[in-house]
C-alpha cells in the first residue's frame, strides 16, 4: 500500500496525460513546460522554421520535457494530422489571435468534433473576445491596462518593467495551466470538454484582487510608491550597499522591525515604524546605514536572523545561494543551470527528463507511441513556410 510520502513509479502527477502544444512564443510554451515538467507527455507541434524571436532550440528550457513534431499547417495534410494528435489527447494548447485556429481548421469544433473530451486551452493576451482581441500584443501593454505595471517602480520615475514574469508567466501561463487541469478534472467526471479562454489581462487583473480590496477600503493609494508593499513603506524595499549591491528589506511585523534596527543599529528608530510623518527621515537614516558597508558583509551580520533580510542576486549568483543549492533549486541539465520543476511532490517526484525538444526530432517516436498514421517526411529547417506572423498574436496576443 503506498502511503503519503512514498514516491511511486512514474514521472510526475500528470503521467500518462498527452498535451498538444501548438507552437507559439511567451506564456504558451511556458504553460506547457509546467505540465510537462509535471510528467505530461507534451507534444509540440512547430512549424516548418520556427516561431518568430526564437532562441537556439538547444538553450531553449521551456521545450524540456517534451518532444517534437513539425507540421506545416497550410499544407493540404495539415490540419488532419494536428486532428489525429487532438483525437488521442487529454489537453491542447495554442496561441493564436481569435478565429485563427477556426480558420486552419483546427479550432475547438474541429477537435471535439473527433474528441468531444479534449480539453481546449486558448493562450491570448487580449481574450477571445472585446475591442483588442485581434490586435497584437506583448506583456507590458497587457500588464499596462490592467493597473498593474502603473503601481511598479517610483513615483518620479516611469514605471518599471519587470521583464514578461507578471503578465506573460504569472498572469497568463500560471492561470492557463490551472484553468486546463481544472477542465481535465471536469472533463473526466463528466466525459465532456471545453474550452479555456486564458487572457494575460484577466489573470494579471486576478492577480490584485487582495490589492483592490484594500483600494476600497481605504488602504491603499492608487500611486507608486506611496503604501506598505511597493517600496513606500521605508522597512519594505531596497537598498544599495557600499560596493554598489543591494539588500532587500522585509521587516513588516513590529519584532522583525525591531530586530532589524538592532542590527542596523538605529534602535532609536523603533517609534517612526508606524508614524508616516517620520518614514523619509527613516528611510534616509537606513539608506545611509547600508551604504556604509558592502552587500557581503550586510549578508553576514542579517544571517540566521528574523530582520527578513536578504541580498538582492543576478540571475547568475541565484544557483550558488547555500540555501537554493540546498533545496536543489536549481538543477543543470545537458550543461544548462536552470531552474528545477516546482512544486514539489511526495509521492509523484518531478524531474527534468529531457533537454529542451528539437523541432521534429520526435516525429517517427511520437507517431509509434500515439498510434499515429504514418508521418510524412518533414524538414525541420524547410524555410518555404516560416508561418504567418500575424497568426501569433506575439507573447499571447
């Protein structure tokens, strides 16, 4: 009998799902990555010469895990093959503007018409519906209307960006990939499919819910820089160290506060924590107190305590933190530091199985293990069609 905590044979909770991944750029290929990193069998679809601003598919990790088929989509056996991939599937994932997928022939009524259990996920930035929906798009203008990219950075300077993580990944990927397994589950009590129209609006929208709540509350001012968690408060945010570092600063609760002035060694400081009149002399007195020693050696004097104080580390020096390299945070695979599958499982452990998919390389295994006809002869590196670059709506679109 396996208990909780008894790792079992497979490669993750999601063995034994198949995933259709149309090839696209951004948050879709991240969404299948997390479900193959999760022990999916995903199957990329790419296209005959790549998606547009693609990497060396050999340094590109959001294809690890899966493997790769090419099929050109406007060749007369486009679509059935896509079609025969969609019939023996529990997911498909795409990422086209709205009515694009309808217009190749392999839209939602397409596949549940050979699959009517198939799960239907739509990666878009704008949604399948409103006024944007067929406009292209990135990260920042989607992050940009939904308030939130206007509540980054400080008040005398434009906001900042905080590269594609907010919108592409965590408002966009992250809600696809729930939205997915949630139809699965649905899917499979009830035998019927659906479509899931995952918008990075809606999901970096979600994601203020709790900040909106204190809007109307009262508690929070809708400018940058001017409230407790966006770099108002003088004892949450950063600060730069005598060698041109920086330390992160997260002492909220009253002992962590008093903790951290201890060791800052400004004690006289406690009155002015919840005393806004006083918090830019606080934050003045705190920024002078780190200038005047390096970020190593304000790491060894916060070290093993509650001050909630951390160094602020490139994406270079993240791997070697002793605390990361312990927990194995990191991993390196085929010469490549990258992050490790997250969350973690006691029973379904997770890996990275594979190196990042080659386009077609997987074509002749894929057909044998889905029980495929038999694959035409496809040349990964065929520049006759290198895909309309109006059909990707850019990082979701």
């Amino acid at each position: 009998m396996t208990t909780a905590g008894t790792p079992t044979p497979g490669d993750g909770p999601l063995h034994g799902v198949r995933v259709v991944e149309l090839a696209g750029i951004g948050p879709g290929p991240f969404a299948a990555m997390l479900l193959a990193d999760l022990g999916a069998d995903v199957v990329r679809v790419d296209r005959p010469g790549g998606p547009g601003l693609a990497i060396d598919p050999a340094f590109d990790v959001t294809n690890r895990n899966k493997r790769s088929i090419v099929v050109d989509l406007k060749a007369p056996d486009g679509p059935a093959r896509v079609l025969d991939l969609a019939e023996r599937a529990d997911i498909l994932i795409e990422g086209y503007r709205p009515g694009v997928a309808e217009r190749l022939g392999i839209g939602p009524e397409d596949c549940h018409a050979r699959n009517p259990r198939l799960v239907y996920g739509r990666m878009t930035g704008w949604g399948q519906a409103g006024p944007l929906a067929q406009r292209a798009g990135h990260d920042i203008a989607y992050i940009a209307l939904t308030g939130t990219l206007g509540m980054i950075g400080r008040p005398d300077e434009p906001p900042a960006v905080p590269a594609n993580l907010l919108g592409d990944y965590a408002g966009g990927s992250l809600y696809l990939v729930v939205g997915v397994l949630a139809a699965l589950h649905h899917a499979r009590a009830t035998g019927t499919g659906q479509v899931v129209d995952a918008a990075i609006v809606d999901g970096t929208a979600h994601l203020s819910a709790m900040l909106h709540g204190m809007l109307a509350a009262g508690g929070w001012q809708d400018r940058r820089a001017a409230n407790l968690l966006d770099g108002g408060c003088p004892y949450y945010g950063t600060y730069e160290t005598a060698d041109g570092g920086y330390m992160a600063v997260g002492a909220l609760e009253g002992k962590f506060y008093a903790e951290f002035l201890r060791l800052l060694g400004l004690d006289d400081l406690a009155p002015a924590r919840k005393d806004w009149t006083r918090w830019d002399g606080l934050r003045e007195r705190i920024a002078a107190a780190f200038k005047s020693r390096s970020r190593a050696e304000w790491t060894a004097v916060f070290a093993d305590t509650d001050a909630c104080v951390a160094p602020v580390l490139s994406l270079r020096e993240a791997p070697a933190h002793p605390h990361l390299a312990a927990r194995g945070t990191f991993t390196d695979h085929g010469g490549i530091t990258q992050p490790a599958p997250a969350p973690r499982f006691s029973a379904t452990p997770t890996a990275v199985r594979t190196g990042p998919a080659r386009p077609g390389a997987d074509t002749a295994e894929v057909a044998r293990d889905w029980g495929l006809p038999a694959p035409p002869t496809d040349d990964p590196d065929d520049p006759d069609d290198l895909g309309d670059p109006d059909d990707l709506v850019t990082d979701g679109g």
